[in-house]
C-alpha cells in the first residue's frame, strides 16, 4: 500500500537515526495503532525494525524477500513496474501476464514469481524456474508498433539484460542468437515474447524473462549442467535479486523509450556488439537442412543474416546455431 512505502520511506530517510511513533503517526496522518499494524506487515515481509520505547523505531535490516514493496522501494522508473505482482510460486508468470494483459492491465505491469512450476521456453521447450534461484518475471507492453516488429522487441530485452550484467565488472555476457544470453559461453538468460495481435495491430506484447541468479551447480538438473550457469557461479558472490530486478527493469524502460523514439538502429548495432559468434562460423539447423555458414550480423527484423547453402545471401527467422569450440 502507497501508506506502508512512505512508512519505509520515512523509517529509511531516519536509519541512523530514531523516530518516534508520535512523529510517524503525525507523518502520515494515521493513529499510533494504525503505524504499529503497519510495522508488523513489514516485519512479515522481511524488514528489520528496531523499537525503543523512548526513542522511537529505526529500520535495521531490509529483506532479501521479494515483495510487491521491496521491488518498488528503490525503483528507478517512471512506468515500468509501477504495477506489480508477484507470487511466491505459479506455474508460469507468462500465464499471469495473459491473464492480466487481457483484463486491460496497463502497459508496464510486471508479473515476478519466485518459482514456476511449469516455467516456458520457445516452442513448449521448459524453463527451469527454481525457487529464490533467479528472475522469473514477465513484463506487460502496449507497444504502438506494427506487429512484425515484435521481435526486435525480443532482441531489445537482450541488449538490456547484456548492459545491465556488463555493468557489473566481473561479468562480460555476450548474446547468442536470437535470444540466450551466454557468460563463458554458458546460458543463463533466456527471452520469451509472446504477442496477441490481430492484422497487424498489436493487442499486448508479454516479454517474459528468466535469468538464473543464485544456483550453485547443483541446482541446475544434470541436463543443464555442462551449458548452463548463474551469476553466483560465474562470480561467487552473493547476488541481490531485488537489486537486479530493479536495475533490469529501469535500464529497460530507458531502452525501450529510446527504441520508441529513434527506432531500432542503435538496438541493433548494440546487439551485435554483443553477439556471440559474428563473423565466425556456425553449424545452422533449420527444419529443413542443416550447414555451416558465417553469421554476418543481424537484419532490421531480427533475422540472422547468413550465407544459404548454396551460396546466396540469406536470412534466417528460426533456427538453433551450434559451434565447435577450437
Ligand atoms: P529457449 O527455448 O531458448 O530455452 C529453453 C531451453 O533452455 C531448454 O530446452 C533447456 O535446454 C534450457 N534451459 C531450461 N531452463 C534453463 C535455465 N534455467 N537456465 C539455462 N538454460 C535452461 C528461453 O527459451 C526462454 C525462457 C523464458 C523464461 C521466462 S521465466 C519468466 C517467463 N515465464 C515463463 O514461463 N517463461 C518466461
């Protein structure tokens, strides 16, 4: 509630300091009983307030739990996320946004789950959604854009996962075509867009995010092991979900406005500064054949740019691109 995220926000402005509940209750305007009821609701979600009877209350500790507050609290974004929910487990955050999306939620809700039960990738593959382990999140858009755009969409939230890991020093991730983001050549981002759309008018695009955060190799199944991995591996450092959350979903809303604004060329140009294995050569699986080819670069809609088997220019709309490592 807006009362509870100024209750924080006075406890937080005075953290070194206490104020008294007769100051709070002034404050915000409710009675003595009214400040305590709120206190212990941030008490369940995982703050940390110390009372002293002739001093007052100070915030010692915020949660590590995620919260509809504690990913607002400190959020730096002017309509991304200003809607959210989040769920302690569902089967899929992509489920809830159609839902959502569907009942007019407005353009920015933002759907967290710390587990999914039947977490999706592309093509009804499965994502592996563990508890408290990473980001499973997925992000409600109205984009006036003709819907044959929508994948550049895909590829901004790639740009925009790979600047906000590069911003931390010991991490250099590099983007995967068309949409895993790799660190040491190993997965631990993946995208999913989904769209209604009728013609070419787009009703709501659903970006669903999933970015392992926490696991130890021991968290990942046996399957994923040897190509996947989590910030916590990479670094061994101890990683804040909210933290990230809230980086992610203000770098987005700049990114995303930019790409409004200017369309999508310095999408674009930033993907490919990124991208894994430009101007290298990568075995191609299409549906129908398979061959080795250069990877050129990116086209205005998202295509992998290539040369075809018999030698032409071609592009590629869907695809898996493998490599040999030597
Ligand atoms: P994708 O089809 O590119 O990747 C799926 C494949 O990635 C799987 O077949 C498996 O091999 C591998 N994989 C599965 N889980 C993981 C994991 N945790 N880390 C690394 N590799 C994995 C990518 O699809 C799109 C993923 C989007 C996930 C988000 S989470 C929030 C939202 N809700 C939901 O159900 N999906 C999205």
């Amino acid at each position: 509630s807006s009362t509870r995220n100024k209750l924080i926000e006075i406890l937080a402005l005075n953290n070194d300091g206490y104020i008294s509940g007769q100051a709070i209750s002034d404050k915000l305007q409710i009675s003595r009983s009214a400040v305590w009821k709120h206190m212990k609701e941030l008490e369940k979600d995982g703050y940390k307030i110390e009372g002293k009877s002739n001093k007052g209350y100070r915030i010692i500790g915020f949660p590590n739990k995620l919260s509809e507050n504690t990913i607002t609290w400190g959020l730096d974004s002017k309509w991304l996320g200003k809607n959210i929910i989040h769920k302690e487990s569902t089967s899929s955050t992509q489920t809830i946004a159609h839902e959502h999306a569907r009942n007019q939620a407005p353009n920015g809700t933002v759907i967290i789950a710390d587990e999914q039960t039947d977490g999706r990738g592309r093509i009804n593959r499965n994502w592996d959604s563990t508890k408290e382990k990473g980001i499973w999140m997925s992000i409600i858009l109205r984009p006036e854009i003709p819907a044959h755009h929508a994948p550049q969409l895909t590829l901004l939230t790639a740009t925009v996962l790979a600047d906000v890991l590069s911003s931390y020093p010991l991490l250099q991730p590099q983007i995967k075509w068309p949409n895993d983001i790799l660190l040491n050549g190993k997965k631990c981002a993946g995208i999913l867009t989904e769209m209604q759309a009728e013609q070419d008018q787009i009703w709501y695009v659903i970006i669903g995010i999933g970015l392992n955060v926490k696991h130890t190799r021991e968290d990942l199944s046996e399957e994923l092991r040897h190509r996947a991995t989590s910030l916590g591996m990479e670094t061994e450092k101890d990683w804040s979900i909210q933290e990230l959350i809230q980086k992610i979903l203000a770098t987005f809303e700049k990114t995303y406005e930019l790409y409004l604004e200017r369309g999508f060329g310095e999408i674009k140009e930033k993907w490919e500064h990124y991208g894994f294995k430009i101007g290298k050569e990568v075995n191609i699986k299409t549906m129908k054949e398979e061959w080795k080819a250069p990877f050129l670069g990116i086209a205005e809609d998202g295509a992998m740019l290539t040369i075809s088997k018999d030698g032409h220019n071609q592009r590629i709309y869907s695809a898996e691109i493998s490599w040999f490592d030597n």
